[in-house]
C-alpha cells in the first residue's frame, strides 16, 4: 500500500458525502482511506458506511468514543497500510489526482510534500490560493517551510514519522498541527512542493477556525509553550530560533491577535502575549521575517499596544 489518508469524522453529515465522492474520485488506486468516526451522533457513520459497503477496496471505518480532532487522527495512524500517510478534514474535499501528483512528487526523494490550498467559500468571489510553501526569499527550505502554513492536511508525509518516530497531535486543544509540522520540519530538509492547488479548505460558520469568541483561544498559549519545549528538548532551539520567534510572532501578536481583538476575554489574551514575548523573545520587533509581511500588517506590529487598542479594536473587530 502506497498511501493512507486518514478522514477524522464528528457530525458532517451536511459535508461527508462531498468530502469522500472526491476521495473515491482519486486516480491514484493503491491508496486506502480509513474514515475515523470520533464518536458522531448525526448521520455520518451511515453516509461512510455506504462508501464502504460499495468501495471495500479503498474505504476503511474505524468506530471510537468521541476524542476530539487529534485523537480521531492518532488512532487512525495505528491502522495505517500505507507507505505514505495524508490527512483530510471531514469537510473538505480534494481535485481527483491530487494524491497521485503528492506520490509522484514524494517518491522524487522527498521526505514531506507540501501543496496550495484553496480557502473555499460558497460565494466564489471570497475564494482565494494560500502557498503550500512561502515565497518569502529564505534560502534554508526547513526554514523556510516554518514559515508556511502549518496544516496537517495539505502534505503528504513519509509514514514512519508517525509509526516508528512517535510523531503523535496533542490532545484536547485548538492549534495542534503547529507542534507536529514544525517538528517534522526541523527533522528533515527533505522537503518537496507541489505547486498546484487541489485542496479545498471550506470556510464554514461553526467550524473551529471559525470561533473567534470562544474561551478556548486561549489554548494557544499552551501550543507555543509545547513548541518551545519540543525544540529545546530535541536541539532545534538555536538553529531555528528567528523561525521560532517568528512563529510566535505570527499566533501571539499578529493573526492571533486578530483573533483575540474579537473576544470578549481581548485583555487577559494581550497581557499573556505580551507576558510571553517579554520573557522569551524580547526584541521580537527585530526579527528578520517581519519585513516579508504587507505594509498593513507591519504597522499593526509596530503600533499595536495597550494605548492605540482602543482604535484598532474598534477597526479590525468590527
């Protein structure tokens, strides 16, 4: 078996069936998908289960107590065939040779591949392409790959990242890709592009993602601080340390604090990141990447503060 695409599942019955008609689409056949039911309790076990009732050859439903994403993603893991494994979110769906351009692309040498998203919206006018991999001029890929969205979903890894070196998503929390991806990265500068965008990342209300007054924002505080620790335990710190910086910059002062600036809990956010940033990265408006980011983006870093909050929030929050 050449690829397993893990599907975790939790009440999409309104976008399941979209989701795996794209996966029996795929021209890629030796692949398998195991459909990991976290515990649904809508329709969407009957819906998978009619894709493998018909597809036996290439659907797989494995049935858990309700765990939560990361869960839902390790336990597919340990049933695992393929040489390669590929996650999917439920309620996105991929263009038909996807996975056998990810193989071809993987097997030129590669550890991980990387490819394009397409944010997809209902109305087409919204829908727009984020790079697999930045186009920032960074001459170190692994850095470079840090610097790039950290999704599980849009790559295609070497399996034995997750069955022989232990790479597992954290538990019980919001952001879980970052300390996987970002590891995986650091551990191999083997990294591949795939220059195309046949993933579609739908842009749903409800969704996760989605949540931007939700107390659990605050759980990427605990993210930053896994990253942190995996790095400095593994002796990635020093070598990645502008990435790391970065990195924080990025989900603590700038598209985190987007989000923050939403939520009724704005205070207790901005003083945790500014608790953070002093002690860990204190000259972090030095940092080299920052001037990669838009004119908008820039000044907001620079300008940001408890006194100017007031005009931002009212700006950015609407």
């Amino acid at each position: 078996m050449k690829v397993s695409v893990i599907v975790p599942m939790y009440n999409v019955e309104q976008y399941l069936e979209e989701c795996l008609q794209s996966l029996e689409a795929q021209t890629l056949q030796d692949m398998e998908v195991l459909i990991v039911n976290d515990g649904s309790t809508d329709h969407s076990p009957e819906i998978a289960q009619k894709f493998v009732s018909e597809h036996p050859d290439r659907f797989v439903l494995l049935h858990k107590p309700n765990g939560g994403l990361s869960d839902a993603r390790n336990y597919g893991v340990r049933y695992a065939k393929g040489e390669y494994i590929a996650f999917l979110d439920s309620d996105d769906f991929v263009e038909p040779e996807l996975y056998e351009k990810l193989l071809n692309k993987i097997e030129e040498g590669y550890d991980v591949v990387v490819t394009d998203i397409e944010y997809w919206y209902t109305e087409v006018s919204r829908r727009f392409v984020m790079k697999g991999l930045t186009d920032w001029p960074v001459a170190d890929l692994q850095k470079r790959a840090m610097l790039s969205p950290m999704f599980a979903w849009n790559k295609l890894y070497r399996a034995d990242f997750f069955t022989e070196k232990g790479m597992a998503y954290p538990l019980n929390t919001w952001y879980e890709d970052i300390p996987v991806t970002t590891m995986i990265f650091a551990q191999t500068s083997r990294i591949g592009y795939l220059p195309e965008c046949l993933i579609h990342y739908r842009q749903r209300e409800g969704s996760i993602m989605q949540n931007n007054d939700s107390p659990r924002l605050v759980e990427i505080f605990g993210i930053m601080e896994l990253l942190r620790k995996n790095f400095a335990e593994n002796g990635y710190a020093d070598k990645f340390r502008n990435e790391l910086e970065y990195l924080h910059v990025e989900h603590l002062r700038l598209y985190g604090m987007f989000r923050f600036i939403r939520s009724n809990h704005w205070s207790e956010y901005y003083e945790s990141s500014q608790k953070v940033m002093k002690t860990y990265y204190p000259d972090w408006k030095k940092n080299p990447y920052i001037k990669y980011l838009n004119t908008k983006n820039r000044v907001f870093l620079q300008f940001y503060n408890k006194i100017t909050a007031f005009l931002f929030n009212k700006v950015i929050g609407g």
